[in-house]
C-alpha cells in the first residue's frame, strides 16, 4: 500500500494517495547501462546487434564484463566482424594461436554489446554436471541449471573456449541447440526442452598450432558444420613483421624505455614464427610480452628477466628453454635500465662495449680484473684505473676506441658530474 503524508507543498502528491490494501506497486529504477558509450560509439556495430533491444535480469547483469581494455588490430576490424556474424547467425568462430587477443576480444564483444558471459573452458575437465546441471541433495526437488542451460534459458553469450577438446557426449548436446531446431533436451532431468533463449549467442575459439606438443584434435564436424563465419587471428608482431602498436602497448602497460619494448617484440616475433612452425611448444602473448617487462622495468636484465619469465612458461624441457634463450640474446638490447644510478650505467656501459667485440673479450678483461687487482666490473666506477691499465695491456692503442664505445653506449648520460669524471679518468 502507498500512502504519502499530506503536505502543503507536494499537492499533486497529497492527492495520490491509494487506499487499498489489495493493491501493489513494484517500481523498477532501470540503471544506467554500463557500457561506455564513447567507446561503443568507435565501433560500428548496433545495426547487427543492439545493446537497448536487451533486458536482462540484475544476476544476469553481474556477468557483462566492465573495462575491457581496447583490442588493437591492423584495420582488419574484428570487432565488427564478430559482432555481425553474431547479428546474422547468432554464433561464429574465432580461430588462431594462444596469446592473439581471443579470449580479450570477446570479453570486448561482450561489453560493447552488454551480453552476460557464459565462459567454458572445453579443454578442462568441467563435469557434464557442471555444463548441464544436477539435482541437488534428495530426490529429485532441487535441480540446478548448468553454465550452457543457463545460457539457453537465459541468453548472453556462450564462449567456448579450446573447442575442438569438447567431449563428444556435450557436442552431442550442443547440436541442437545450434541448428534450425533451436533447442536443448535435459535427458538428466526427464527430458526438458528448452528452447534457445532469443538473444543465446555462441562464440567458439580453438588453436590450430598445438598439434605437434598438445595432440590438438580437430573439431567435431557436425559442429564445424552448424559455424557460418570462420575468423583468423594472429599475433601483432610475428616473424619479420614488427607492429608498432605492440611495442606502444608495452610502453603504455609497464614503463620499459621504448628501445627495450622494441627489442622485447623483436624477440616475440622471433619466438612465435618458431611456434607456428612446430619448433617450440608455446608463442608469447602481449601479457606474457608484458610481464617480462615489468621485471626488466624493475632492474632485472632482460637476461635474467626472460629466464624467470619467456624462458620457464615456455617449456621444462631444458633444450627448448635454451632454443628459447638463443633468441632473447640474439636481439640488441642496448643499455637497458631505467635506473639512474652512475655506477649502474657504468657498468651495463662496459659491459656492452666488451659485449660487441664479443663475449670472450668480456670474460677475458673480467678475469684479469679479478686475477691481476682482485676487482669486479662494478669497482670500476670508483676505481677506474685497474680497467684503464687492462685495456691499455689487452688492446694496445685500440683502446681508445673501446673508451670511445663506452662513452657511446652511455648516450646522454655524459653530462652528469660522477660519469664525466669517470670518463676522465679511464681516458688517462
Ligand atoms: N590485438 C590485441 N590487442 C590488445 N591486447 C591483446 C591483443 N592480442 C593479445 N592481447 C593481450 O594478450 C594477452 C593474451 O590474450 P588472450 O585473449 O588471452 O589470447 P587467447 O585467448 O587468444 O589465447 C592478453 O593480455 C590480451 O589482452
Ligand atoms: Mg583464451
């Protein structure tokens, strides 16, 4: 019952007044939708589906994905082709290498289209209780719905991830729901149809490049049969092929000089032309791309870095992790550092200098170092005279010129105070 309290001012109010106890009024506040409207606007894609043609219940509200960060691509428009393949047939498939942005794009296309999102992984070992549903405690009172009933009942989208894994006992169930028929049958609980939920959408995603190392199985073919619209994707940076939005993606996402990221994506490229070509088990992705670099970022050398991060999650196997390491040392990497440090500038300087001649003449002025005066590379910042009297004996008068490379490799760096002196005093 709604009663207000007469007031002088409110007369409109004071005058709605209802006097029945039978009668009841829900009211529904709609809140705002979610998305970001600037950035729907950047895709053209409410002619194919339209987020205000929706209205989902606030549980199923919970599961439209928020923030997703923008999926970069080369004018191939993926946004849009998903989400039109999704207008006209109500499912479609994104196939290509781990790593290339499926899963991103669409928790995107989920977004922007402000779907629920229904996410299964076929190549887990998810139960068909799970999938489908089960009766919960005695008898047969209480069924709960599974993650795909849900999604036929209620709508979003379904994303089958890895589905070429799919068991057949779920493929089999998944059929009718895909074609003309339009509808799932609960054998488990006696034989419910229900029919495809208008707004049930289903993305699919599966590799086509893990045979060699996982035994990838080809999908089912009646299911390959129910999929109209077949999307590639592939990495941004691949081969000889350098993406400068990869590298910009880096820098925006982990604070690594921009030389750094370009030799990072130099070694991606690298390592996932090995991948597609059946040499290594695993291609990195951007996020694995970024991940090294916040370690770099931190101080680590891109050495060091890659073999906690590239190196490990590629493979246990210790010949792929050396096939791996191979690589990351084959790309220049400058001085790397984003340390400010003299000391630590000096060093990375010297040795880079040794490093170009080549690695046994780093190891050879290092082992006179310790040898000759019982010093490493970072006492040279405070007593430079050792290194300069090693030069001087190891390289004669060339050794002008590794001074010259030192001084090269500390760029811009030349003008603070504690570097010039350095300088100095090993030119003496
Ligand atoms: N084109 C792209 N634009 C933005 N981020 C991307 C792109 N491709 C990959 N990524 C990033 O790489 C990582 C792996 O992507 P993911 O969607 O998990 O790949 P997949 O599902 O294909 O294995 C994520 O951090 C994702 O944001
Ligand atoms: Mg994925």
């Amino acid at each position: 019952m709604i009663s207000s309290t007469s007031d002088s001012n409110v007369k409109n109010l004071s005058r709605s007044r209802v006097d029945s106890d039978e009668f009841s009024l829900k009211i529904k506040f709609s809140k705002n939708k979610k998305v970001d409207t600037q950035k729907l606007h950047a895709y053209d894609i409410k002619k194919y589906v339209n987020p205000d043609n929706f209205n989902f219940s606030e549980d199923m509200q919970e599961l439209i994905p928020k923030d997703t960060p923008p999926f970069y691509d080369n004018g191939e428009n993926y946004v849009e082709r998903i989400v039109r393949a999704l207008g006209y047939f109500k499912q479609c498939a994104c196939i290509g290498p781990s790593g290339t942005g499926k899963t991103h794009i669409v928790y995107l296309v989920a977004e922007l289209t402000q779907l629920p999102l229904w996410e299964i992984n076929c190549g887990l070992q998810t139960s068909a209780y799970d999938l489908f549903g089960r009766y919960i405690g005695l008898g047969k009172e209480n069924w709960i719905d599974g993650i795909i009933t849900s999604w036929c009942r209620h709508g979003g989208i379904l994303y089958l991830d890895e589905a070429n894994m799919m068991k057949q006992d779920v493929a089999t169930k998944l059929n009718p729901i895909l074609d003309a028929r339009g509808h799932m049958v609960l054998n488990e609980k006696d034989n419910e149809l229900i029919n495809r939920h208008k707004d049930a959408y289903m993305i699919i995603s599966m590799n086509p490049f893990s045979s060699e190392f996982t035994g990838t199985k080809p999908l089912n073919a009646a299911f390959r049969r129910r999929m109209s619209v077949w999307l590639n994707f592939d990495y941004m940076s691949v081969d000889n092929h350098i993406d400068e939005k990869e590298i910009n993606l880096l820098l925006e996402r982990t604070g690594v000089p921009r030389d750094t990221a370009t030799s990072i994506v130099h070694v991606a490229a690298k390592l996932r032309q090995e991948y597609k070509n059946g040499d290594l088990p695993y291609g990195p992705s951007v996020g694995d791309l970024a991940n090294w670099a916040r370690i770099i970022a931190d101080g680590a050398s891109p050495v060091d870095a890659g073999n906690e991060t590239l190196v490990a999650m590629t493979s246990d196997d210790y010949e792929i992790q050396d096939e791996v390491r191979k690589i990351i040392t084959s790309v220049d990497w400058g001085i790397t550092t984003t340390s400010n440090d003299p000391k630590e500038l000096i060093i990375l300087a010297i040795e880079k200098s040794l490093l170009e001649i080549g690695k046994p003449d780093l190891n050879k002025v290092k082992e006179r170092l310790m040898d000759d005066y019982n010093r490493t590379l970072a006492d040279c910042y405070d007593e430079p005279e050792f290194l300069s009297r090693i030069l001087k004996d190891i390289y004669g008068k060339a050794h002008v010129t590794i001074i010259d490379s030192i001084k090269k490799n500390l760029g811009n760096m030349t003008s603070s105070q504690p570097i010039q002196k350095f300088l100095e005093q090993i030119a003496r």
